[in-house]
C-alpha cells in the first residue's frame, strides 16, 4: 500500500507539474459529463440512428487521445513508471530484513535455499 501511495502521489505531481496534460484530461472529463448529462434528457440521434451512450464515451476517448499525445501523456507515464521503480529499487536495497521480528516458528527470510537430502 506504501508503493501505491507513493505511486499515486508521483502521478499528482506530474499532472499538477503539466497544465496541458491537465487541461486535456479536464476537457475530456468535461466532455464525457456534458455527455451523460444531455443523454439522461433526451438520446442522441444522427441521421435517424440513436448514438448510445458508451459509444459516445468511446468517441470521446478516440478523439481525446492525439491530445494527450500532444500533451506529453506518454512521456507523463513512462516518466512515472520510473520514478516509481526507482524507488521501490531503492527501499528494497536498503531495507534492513535482520532487524524484522520475525517469531522463532515462522521461517527465516534470509537462508539457504535449498536443503541438503
């Protein structure tokens, strides 16, 4: 749960740190609701079709994404992703296993792996 946290706390600070990335995330959450607002009054028809509302969800979606290209989502998430292995790398080498207390009839996080038969 610790890496989750810090996880989600590294994608805060990137959108926070990128306001095109934000305004394109905002715009397409604003479109998606302006959506389900007006299909709760009356459906969207084109040329005698009626357009359902996942499938306006998904052309938000589709026509939303070269924008976040253009905003520099790709590079947000890989940038993320990084940090974030990073470090969890870097707790996991300097976490300290000797000083867990560990009860005496549970097993040893520290050993031989294999037993001699």
């Amino acid at each position: 749960s610790n890496y989750m946290l810090l996880f989600l706390v590294l994608v805060v600070y990137c959108l926070i740190s990128s306001p095109m990335l934000l305004i394109v995330i905002a715009a397409a959450g604003g479109a998606a609701y302006v959506a389900a607002r007006k299909n709760k009054d009356r459906k969207l028809s084109i040329a005698g079709h009626e357009i359902t509302l996942p499938y306006q969800f998904r052309i938000i979606s589709v026509c939303s994404v070269p924008f976040l290209f253009l905003a520099g989502a790709s590079g947000a998430v890989f940038w993320v992703l990084g940090a974030s292995i990073f470090c969890v790398t870097l707790h996991a080498a300097f976490y300290n296993y000797d000083a867990l207390d560990i009860p005496e009839d549970r097993e040893q996080l520290v050993g031989p792996i294999v037993e001699d038969v």
